[in-house]
C-alpha cells in the first residue's frame, strides 16, 4: 500500500511537470494531418515553421481518405492538408473545419518513374507495351494520386487490361516505396516524390496534365484548432513565401 | 449493397494453402525439435517462435527485401524463370507460412513431447520401421496436437494482415485478402460492408476456437476414461 501511494506521488509529480514543460514560454504544438505525397516538402516547412516561430508543428502522414475517415471520428488533428479539395470542402460541410479557412497550398503533379535507368524516354509508349509484371499506383479509393492515375490508365484505354499488374499502395509513400525497392517495375507517382530523388535516378516521365483532372491540394483549419495560436501561425505560415518556396522547390505549382 | 466475395474466397484459399504447407513442413520441425536433446534446441525453438513476439512490419520489410527482384531470394528466384513473388499470391503463401509457422510447430511439439519414449520402444520391438512407428503410433496418438495445429494456422492465417499490407500490394482477387478489404472499407467510410465482413468474421473466429476447445476438451475426456 505504502509502495502503491508513493508511485502515486511520483506519478503526479511527473505528470504536472510535462504538463508544465509543454506550456512553456508561450511555445504551443500544432497537430497537422498531411496527405503522403506532401510528405518531403512537409518535412522541411515544419522544421523552418519551427525555427520561425518557436511552435511545434506534430505531424501526421497518410493517404487523403485515410486523414479524412479519421477526422470525421474525431482524431485530434488541427489542421489538414489534403492532396484534393474535395475532402477539405466536405469537412467544412460537415462542420468538422473552420468555415472559409480553406486554401490551395500545393497544385501536383504526376510522374511515371522506374528505379531501373534508361527504362523509358517515352512513358506512354512503354506503358502500351506492358513489358512489366506489376505498376504500382496508390489506392484510388483513398489517395487522389491513385484517382489520377487511375484517370490516366483509363485515357489510355489500359485501366481494364492491367488491372491484375496493378499494385495499389496504401498512400502513395508505399507506391513510392514499392517502385524505389525494385519491387514493382514501374509506378505512377507523385513528381515530387521523384524530385526529391539525385537528379537523374531511374527512369522519369512526367506525365501530361492534360491527362488527369490537376490535382489541386487543400488545406483546412479544422474546429479542433479554432482557438490554438500555434495552429494560426502554422496556416499563416504555410501560406507565406518560405513555405511556398519549399512547395515549388519539390515540383509543386503555387497560387 | 452489391457484396464482393472474391476478398471472402482468397482469405479461404491462403489459409487452407498455407494450412497444408505447415502441416508438411511444421511436422518434421516439431518432431525433430521434441527429440532434440541439445543445447541448440533453445535457440532453434526461439527462432520458431519469433513470429508470435515480432511485429509483422518487421517480416515484411525483410521478405520485402529479400524477396525484391534483386534481393537474394528474389535473384534465385527470376534465374528459374518465375517471375516475382512479392504481391502474388504465392507471394503470400510463402509469408503465411513464415508468418503462422509457430502456431503450427508449437502445438505438435508439444503433443509429440507428451508422447513420451514408451509407445515408440513398445513399436520397435515389435519391428515397425521408423515411418511406420510415425504414422500408427505417433500421428493417432498426437491427433489433439495436429487438429490444434491446422485449427490454429488456419485461423491465423484468416486473421493476418499487417505482413499482407507490406507485401501484398492490394490486387483485387489476388492479394486482396478478407482484412485488407475490411480496412480497405473502413478508411473509404463504406461501414456497411466493412460490418458484414468484420461480424462475419467474428462469428468465425468464435465458431472455429469453440470447435477448437470443445473437440480437444472430448478427446481429453475420452482419453482419460
């Protein structure tokens, strides 16, 4: 019993100074939700965001449906950074975001990409051979990347013939890695992705924008963090020129 | 609500797939490790057990390695000719097996320990030859231990899903297994399917370990009377 009440007291003591340690000096911690293809860029803005404003930038990597199947049951995000506009405008519908906080952040692109050199200069063509046991694509159910490039394969009239060689990631971080590891011969992935690659590696196409709907990336305020400062300053900063420069840098357009 | 069985089928086939191979290849692990009387039989029953205590992102990522067109098994493999096995369905049977193996192995050694040296000294006086001592002595004697074996890797095997994830690449009708589907559903917010799919399962689960307990629960009665 004895034993019992002091591992209380150390408990408590613990606890209230974390507690103490994490509302220090004003410095709060924001919780970002961010689709995977963004995954590189989002990296390096947190930490730039870090250095700018002492905040704390906690974040989250998944597929688009994923973050938004999560929001809608109440995961403790603050703000979301989606790789479409469709899901951001339906958490605003919903309620679950901040009404009008909603913006563009990142337009995408698209890229066929092999780990294998000199693969390919034309990417149509060799996807018309079918000289490849698996492509690997991120779920189109769940990742907009997967939706575009399923919205490519169909412009080519491949969806229906490759169906059995397709390999569907979970978010297109897994595509990625699936192509990177040799595993799948070929992938239709981010750019971004690619670009964050030493020039040059593998076999790059980037696919043409007139192929799939653009990829027009959102990002929301959620009601969760209405009222933390640090998720303010992130949302001011992610629309400001460090991060914008950030964005560009990974093959990304901007507004 | 149009219901996709082919998720439903393919858990059924790799299960009783990976069933049998461990049935074949657990055997012989399970007997030769009950008869082991040496210090290398703690480590060899270790590394049978790994897969019970690792996450299954550990096995993945290796046979994902390993298996990759150029890692070593995958090298072995494209020299035959094969093709690749990652996000196969063979691909899958080969991580099952590696990923139920203790589950099969475990039970039978145990039971194959219970035996005890007497039924096969009895057996070899009579002249029966090792594999006959194994087939009419052995296998009848250890039956609890083969029907919990199958029981156990089926069911496991039906229930896996983080190796499947890592290596399977989610094609539909070939990798697409029973729990992916389920998650596939859930994370899309299609809960109506995902709650067929996930009661279904549920009452499997139950259905199989009640069989389970009550079946070895009689052989016990049966065999004390």
């Amino acid at each position: 019993m004895r034993m019992l009440t002091r591992f209380a007291k150390l408990a408590v003591v613990g606890l209230t100074t974390a507690m103490a340690c994490a509302s220090a000096a004003g410095a709060g911690e924001v919780s970002v939700a961010v689709a995977a293809n963004f995954t590189d860029a989002m990296r390096d803005i947190a930490r730039a965001f870090e250095t700018a404003t002492g905040h704390k930038a906690v974040v989250s990597f998944a597929s688009t449906g994923k973050i938004y199947a999560q929001i809608q049951n109440g995961a403790p995000f603050e703000v979301f950074l989606a790789a479409d506009a469709a899901r951001p405008q339906k958490a605003e519908a919903e309620g679950l975001a901040v009404p009008g906080s909603r913006f563009t952040y990142a337009k995408g692109k698209l890229a066929l990409w092999s780990a294998t050199e000199n693969l390919f200069s034309d990417g149509e063509d060799y996807l018309k051979t079918g000289a490849f046991s698996h492509a690997a694509i991120a779920n189109p159910k769940t990742a907009p990347y997967g939706f575009a490039a399923r919205q490519v394969l169909e412009r080519l009239g491949l969806w229906d013939t490759l169906s059995d060689r397709l390999v569907r990631g979970d978010t297109i971080a897994q595509a990625f890695q699936f192509v990177a590891s040799g595993n799948a011969d070929v992938g239709l992935l981010a750019l971004s992705q690619v670009l964050a690659l030493p020039a040059g590696t593998g076999s790059n196409w980037e696919i043409p924008e007139t192929y799939y709907e653009p990829i027009v990336q959102e990002a929301v305020l959620l009601k969760k963090g209405e009222t933390n400062p640090a998720a303010l300053a992130f949302i001011d900063f992610l629309k400001g020129g460090t991060a914008r420069n950030i964005t560009t840098g990974y093959g990304y357009a901007v507004e | 609500m149009t219901f996709d069985w082919s998720p439903v089928l393919l858990s059924l086939k790799l299960a009783t797939i990976t069933t049998l191979v461990l049935l074949i290849v657990g055997t012989p692990i399970a007997w030769r490790l009950a008869r082991l009387r040496h210090w290398i039989k703690q480590p060899l029953v270790s590394l049978v057990a790994l897969p019970l205590v690792l996450p299954p992102t550990v096995l993945g990522f290796y046979l994902l390695l390993v298996l990759a067109p150029n890692g070593f098994v995958g090298q072995i493999v494209k020299g035959m000719g094969l093709g690749t096995i990652p996000f196969t369905f063979p691909g899958l049977v080969i991580a099952s097996v590696f990923y139920s193996l203790p589950f099969a192995v475990q039970p039978l050694q145990n039971a194959f320990e219970g035996l005890g040296e007497r039924p096969l000294e009895v057996a070899s006086t009579l002249r029966a030859t090792p594999l006959d001592r194994f087939f009419t002595v052995v296998v009848p004697l250890a039956r609890p231990g083969f029907l919990t074996a199958a029981v156990l890797s089926f069911a496991h095997t039906i229930g896996e899903f983080g190796v499947v994830l890592m290596i399977g690449g989610n094609i539909p009708g070939q990798t697409k297994v029973l729990s992916v589907a389920i998650y596939d559903h859930v994370e899309t917010l299609e809960y109506d399917q995902a709650h067929v799919m996930s009661a279904g399962m549920l009452v499997f689960a139950f259905t199989v370990l009640l069989v389970l307990y009550a079946v070895n629960g009689r052989i016990a009665v049966a065999e004390k009377s």
